[in-house]
C-alpha cells in the first residue's frame, strides 16, 4: 500500500479494498479540459494536480 508523505498514512487510488477511507480524495472541475486536485483523505493535504480533455467530444466523464 502507498503512504501519504506527509502523515504516513496509507492511501489507495480507489475504494478496492475493504476501508474506504484510505481512498484519495479527487475533485474534479471543467467541461471540456478536466483539472482535477488529488488530496489525502486524513490530512488533506494536497498531493497532486491533472488534467485531461473530457466531455461530450471524447466521451470521457
């Protein structure tokens, strides 16, 4: 399992496993160019930022 470098806490990318308060915490903003922030769901800290193109056009959520 993956750690949070800031508070040691274990984090997944998605709610596979049984707890899913290890989940990272995503928020996701736009209709075309998608930015979405990744946060630790203990500390909230921030760990990364992404975008993508998504809409309608390309049919990705």
């Amino acid at each position: 399992m993956a750690k949070c470098p800031y508070c040691n806490e274990t984090i997944t990318l998605d709610s596979t496993t049984k707890d899913s308060r290890d989940e990272i915490q995503k928020e996701v903003d736009g209709l075309i160019k998608k930015e979405v922030m990744y946060s630790c769901p203990h500390c909230d800290k921030v760990l990364g930022f992404a975008f993508f193109f998504g809409g309608l056009a390309t049919g990705r959520p």
